[in-house]
C-alpha cells in the first residue's frame, strides 16, 4: 500500500519549522531535563505540525492520519539532522 502524503502540509510545516527555528533556535526543540544530552521536545514537533494542519485553507479536508504522521517524521529527522550538524561544528 503507498504511503498518503501530504505535499502541503510538508511544506506549511517546514515553513513554520524553519520560522521558529530562526525566531527561537535548536535549543526551543531539545529538552532540558532529560537524562540525554541532546533530547527531541515530542511536544514541539507536535504543535509545528498541529500549527500546519490547522493554518490549512477550510475547504480543505483534514489531513489523514498517515499524512500527519509522515509530516511528523519528516520534522524529526531535520532536528536530528540540525543536531548532528551543530554536534560536528561544536566537536563534541
């Protein structure tokens, strides 16, 4: 079975992603308290992509469940990216 993804969603979260990225930093996503040093905050990427679903046009239909979780996914994987990337500039 394909995978349902929603092309619009992508980009609104990425939008909105790289937005606060630029206004707040790596360090809004990452958790304070944890005992990892670098932790993803699940509840940031959850309001990007609650944000981007919910900015969507009203004539539009709900984004499907797959589609959400494949957006999430895809937010995940660019904090990680910008972690390992901030890790190698920093020498850690």
């Amino acid at each position: 079975m394909a995978d349902v993804i929603d092309l619009t969603l992508v980009a609104d979260a990425r939008r909105f992603f790289f937005k606060l990225l630029d206004a707040r930093g790596l360090s809004y996503f990452l958790r304070k308290d944890g005992q990892r040093l670098f932790h993803i905050e699940q509840s940031k990427v959850e309001m990007v992509v609650r944000t981007a679903a919910r900015s969507r046009p009203k004539h539009l239909p709900k984004p499907p469940l797959p589609a959400v979780d494949y957006c999430r996914k895809e937010i995940r994987r660019e904090l990680i990216r910008r972690v390992v990337q901030t890790m190698l500039q920093t020498g850690f």
